[in-house]
C-alpha cells in the first residue's frame, strides 16, 4: 500500500523515522514522530527541553498514562481541548499514549488529514495492510 500511493518501498516505520530526520533534533515534530514509535530518545528529549512549555512537558506525561478511568477521562479532556485549539497531531499523540489507536485515526479521518490517517493506519494495524 505504501508503495502504491507514497513510493515508499520499506517498512511504514522506516518512512516515519526518514520524516523524523527531516526535522531537527529536540524539535516539536520530530517528538512527536517519535512518540508515534515509542522512541522518545533521551537526546531528543535533552535538545528539546530548553523550548518546551509546561503545556508541553504535560501532554508527555499524560500520554502514557494508559487507560485507568480517571485518568483516561482526564486525557480524553486535554485531547478535546486540544483539538479546540487546532493542535491536532499533539491531540492524536496523546490519544495513542492513551492506546486509542482507532480514536487517533478518526481524528484525522475527521480533520480530513487522510494522509497522517493512512500512515497511522499502516503503523498500528499492519495486518490490515498485507
């Protein structure tokens, strides 16, 4: 599918890490990309941490913070409240640290940013794809 409609012959992990080196070190795309594979490096986080905001520093934390109802509740309230402010990407990071790997998808289906769906997609549901 990756081939069909982006060119890309490898692995849907390899294209999201070849965007990531497209974006300096510690920017905020490049931690959120990582975010999409687990991959929040420590040099990442090191070059990064002089811009980020709490705001910032809190979407992180909350992105882990799996699926407790509480919890759960209070992240899907910051998810809403990011999507009211435009921050969709950041919205859809937190929503797969949450492991609501559909939810992320319909959010960009519904921002009709059918590209970030498609890949995301091919990233959590690989089976779908074969």
């Amino acid at each position: 599918m990756l081939s069909k409609i982006f060119g890309w012959h490898n692995e849907v992990e390899d294209l999201i890490r070849d965007e990531m080196s497209r974006h300096p070190s510690g920017s905020a795309n490049r931690i959120l990309l990582a975010k999409w594979l687990g991959d929040i490096e420590t040099d990442i986080m090191e070059a990064g941490s002089q811009n980020m905001t709490s705001a910032d520093w809190m979407m992180l934390a909350l992105s882990g913070i799996g699926v407790q109802s509480a919890q759960h509740k209070l992240g899907r309230a910051f998810v809403q409240r990011l999507l009211e402010g435009g921050d969709i990407h950041v919205a859809v990071t937190m929503m797969l640290g949450m492991g609501d790997h559909n939810d992320a998808i319909e959010i960009y289906v519904s921002h009709k940013r059918y590209m970030e769906a498609l890949l995301l997609t091919c990233l959590t549901q690989p089976a779908v794809w074969e």
